[in-house]
C-alpha cells in the first residue's frame, strides 16, 4: 500500500509541474508535448488504479515526445 502511495504522489507532483510549464509559456516546450505528458499522466494514474492497462498508453506517449524534440525535460518529468 505504502508504495501505491508514493506512485499516487509522484503521478501527482507531476501533474502539478507539467501545469506549471503550461502556465509559465515556457517557448522551449510546445504545448504539444506537454499535453502528451498529460496524456501520459493519465495513464499513469489510471494504472495505478487498476482501471486499465497504462503502460502501452505511457509508452506510446513518450515515444511522441522522443519524435518531437531532443530535449530531456518532458521526459525526466516523466
């Protein structure tokens, strides 16, 4: 259980940075990326909650974000 709890908040922290770099316009990230970090949020959450399998979501995600740009950030947030 402890570690269901600690994968909920870390599903939860990153939830609140992606939204951070949203508001912040930050020209670096395109929204693109960053509503596929959300998307890719979501099926972590999901997962972990047992409502379906996340991780073909999640991969699938992070595969775009790869494709799209070098840069490591949305990944590591990830």
């Amino acid at each position: 259980m402890c570690i269901v709890c600690g994968w909920k908040l870390s599903v939860y922290n990153s939830r609140r940075l992606v939204s951070k770099l949203m508001k912040s316009g930050n020209p670096l990230i395109s929204k693109i990326m960053l509503r596929l970090a959300f998307r890719a949020i979501d099926a972590m959450e999901e997962w972990i909650d047992g409502i379906r399998r996340g991780p073909e979501v999640i991969n699938e995600c992070i595969s775009k974000i790869n494709i799209r740009s070098n840069l490591g950030l949305v990944r590591a947030i990830l």
